[in-house]
C-alpha cells in the first residue's frame, strides 16, 4: 500500500509541467471557440439588421452587435492570440 502512495505522488510531480502545458492549451482553445463563435454570429446580426424595417428592431440590433463585437469577438480574439503566443514562445510548441 505504502509503494502505491509513493508512484502516485511521484507521478503526479512529474506531471505537473505537462499538466500546466495542458491547462494553457485548455484556456487558448477557450477563447478561440469564444472568438469563432463571435465570428459565426456577427454576419447572422448583420442579415437581421439589414432585412427588419423596423426602428425599434434595429436599435437592439445595433445594440447586439456593438455588444457581440467589442464584449465577446474582439476580446476572444486577443486572448487567443496572447495565450496562442505565449504557448508558442513560452513552451516551442511546433
């Protein structure tokens, strides 16, 4: 019992770099789906906006879109980028 105490705490101290390297890669892709979700909505808004007639639907339009854009796209992207180099410099991913 006392030998499988040892190899689980000697496996789990090895693996903490990698698991570090794994939660970076976790969060990089969790912007990136962010980003792209934001990227695939973003034309739909601009579709609704130009077909409705209405004033009051295209001030919430506008509103969705300037929200989606600068609250969720834009942000999603450089947190992307940031997490995308840091992986890339801070660890030679290839």
């Amino acid at each position: 019992m006392a030998d499988q105490a040892f190899d689980l705490t000697t496996t789990l101290t090895l693996n903490t770099v990698s698991q570090i390297d794994a939660l970076g890669q976790i969060v990089s892709h969790h912007f990136m789906v962010t980003w792209f979700a934001g990227l695939f909505y973003l034309p739909r808004l601009f579709v609704y906006h130009a077909m409705t007639d209405h004033e009051e639907t295209k001030a919430q339009l506008r509103t969705m879109e300037r929200k989606l854009y600068y609250g969720i796209t834009t942000p999603g992207g450089i947190l992307t980028v940031g997490f995308g180099l840091w992986l890339w410099l801070g660890y030679g991913l290839q």
